[in-house]
C-alpha cells in the first residue's frame, strides 16, 4: 500500500513538473516574445503578455464604462442623453489613457522613463491641440449650462444662422440662405454671440423710413401701423407700434417696431413690409426724399493789375 501511495506521489509530482516546466513554460516564453529594449530598472519590454492585458483592460473597462452611460442615461430626456453622451466621449478617452498607463505600470514598465521620454512631444501636442481642447471644454460648458440649444437662432461674426447641432467640438447652424456654418465652440466663450430665442422665441423688429418735411405725421404713422398689422407673420400681441424717431437733415424719420415669433424668416417679413409701404405711400401721395446738400460756389476775382 505504502508503495503505491509513493508511486502515485512520484507520478504526480512528475505530472507537476511537466507542466510547471513544459506547458506553463512555453506559455510564458510565448507572452515575453515581444520588444525588449535597455536593460534592468530602465529597460522596456513590449511583448504578447502585455498587449493581451492591454486588451483585457480595455475590453473591460469598455463594459463598465457602457454601464454607467446607461446607469446614468435610463432616466434622461432625449436631448439631455444626447448632450450626456458627448460628454462622456471625452471622459472615455481620458479613462482610456489613465487604464494604458496603469496597466503598463502594473506590468512592471516603469512610465516615468515614457513620460519623461515624451515630454517635448506631449508639449508640441499641447501647443498644436490647445485650440482643440479650448473647443472640447467650450463643448461641455455649452452642454452643462444649456447656454446653446438646439434650434436657437444666433448671431456671430455678422452671420446669422440656426442651430440644429451642437457636438463636442463643433457646433453647427444653417444660414438663411441655406448655408452650413460650422462654429468651434471656443467662439462662444471668447466672442460676442447673439441669442435671438434663448429666453422666448418672440423677437424685436424694426424697419426706418423717412419722409420729406412738411407731411402728415399722423398719417405716416396710421399708414405704418396699418400695414404691420396686415402683414402675415407679425404677431398681434404686442402690438405694432411707430416711434418718431428725430428730425433728420433731409426727411422726418419715424421706425416701424413689430413683433415676429421666427426671427429666421425675418428678411422676408421685412421685405414684404417695405413694398406695402412704398405702394400705401405712392397711394397717399407721401414723397419719400433724397438727401439735400447745399453747394456753395466761390468765384475768387482775380487782382487788378
């Protein structure tokens, strides 16, 4: 019996010794075949063992990361999913740079000889990717404070255009004349943006003419309200109203103030406006006048001889 247990005891430290040896040993000279660079505490190596746990680490943290987007996300309206998401795009790629380093560290490389390697090139990234990152956090700024919203009609630059999306870096309207204009978001931190409709969608409009002294003031400002009230697309609450606005060098000027619910359409509402007063004026026999200038002439006699 004794001798049995004892071949048994053999046997199994021979099948331990196989595979601690054998199989166990031609795994791991598989994971370190790889780039093995420098030598002792300063050395490098690159191998299967490490690029297979760079894997692991990424698929892993891929899950978890998709986990908390929707532990987050399940209760969020639309938009507010949407503007979570590109938020949490930039987290991802920092999460991803944080796990690569600490994988690599857990590995045994020392990632202060690579950083310290690549310290003049993080600085050339930097300096070449600041207006990038200026983009980026202008991006969450917008997102987080609901500064910009989509379908907001805005003003930059001289260009007016509406908003239909808003991403991290960019943000993108299309002009009136059908035009995309793509606006890094660092614009609307350093520069001066117009927003037409971020309190209301109601807007402010005004259209000046003048007309030659000596006319019907109450006239021109019956014809005026009149015709801002008939006109398709100016709002009824709050009313119309005309200011006169001053006595200018040549012509009375008055503004006609209206009220449009789509500041978008508004060079159209205004054109239309402008051809019902110029056949309401020409109707009521209303001259609108050209600017006057005195022009005085100095005849210099010449000296008698």
């Amino acid at each position: 019996m004794a001798q049995v247990l004892i071949m048994i005891q053999e046997k199994s430290e021979k099948i331990k010794e196989i595979i601690e040896d054998d199989i166990w040993g031609s795994i791991q000279d598989f994971l370190n075949l790889g780039f093995h660079y420098g030598e002792g505490e300063k050395s490098i190596h690159i191998t299967i063992g490490l690029l297979l746990l760079l894997t692991v680490a990424f698929i892993t943290t891929g899950f978890f990361l998709k986990w908390i987007r929707k532990l987050f996300t399940r209760k969020m309206e639309v938009d507010d999913k949407l503007k979570f998401i590109s938020i949490f795009k930039f987290i991802k790629y920092v999460v991803y740079v944080v796990v690569i380093l600490f994988t690599m560290s857990a590995a045994g490389i020392d990632i202060t000889i690579l950083l310290t390697a690549s310290a003049a090139l993080f600085v050339g990234l930097g300096l070449a990717l600041q207006e990038l990152f200026q983009d980026v956090i202008g991006g969450i700024f917008i997102i987080l404070d609901k500064s910009l919203q989509v379908g907001d009609i805005i003003e930059i630059n001289g260009k007016v255009g509406k908003v239909f999306e808003i991403k991290l870096r960019t943000t993108r309207a299309i002009t009136r004349d059908d035009k995309i204009i793509i606006i890094p978001n660092h614009k609307f931190i350093s520069d001066i943006v117009y927003n037409y409709t971020q309190n209301h969608k109601t807007t402010r409009e005004t259209i000046k003419v003048g007309v030659a002294y000596g006319s019907n003031v109450q006239l021109i400002t019956e014809i005026l309200e009149s015709v801002a009230q008939d006109q398709k697309g100016v709002l009824k609450n709050p009313k119309p109203f005309v200011l006169f606005d001053d006595f200018g060098d040549s012509a009375l000027l008055f503004s006609l103030n209206f009220f449009i619910s789509d500041s978008f359409t508004d060079p159209k509402i205004k054109s239309e406006l402008r051809y019902k007063i110029d056949a309401e004026f020409r109707k009521n026999k209303v001259t609108i006048p050209f600017p006057q200038r005195d022009v005085h002439i100095f005849q210099q006699i010449p000296p008698t001889k």
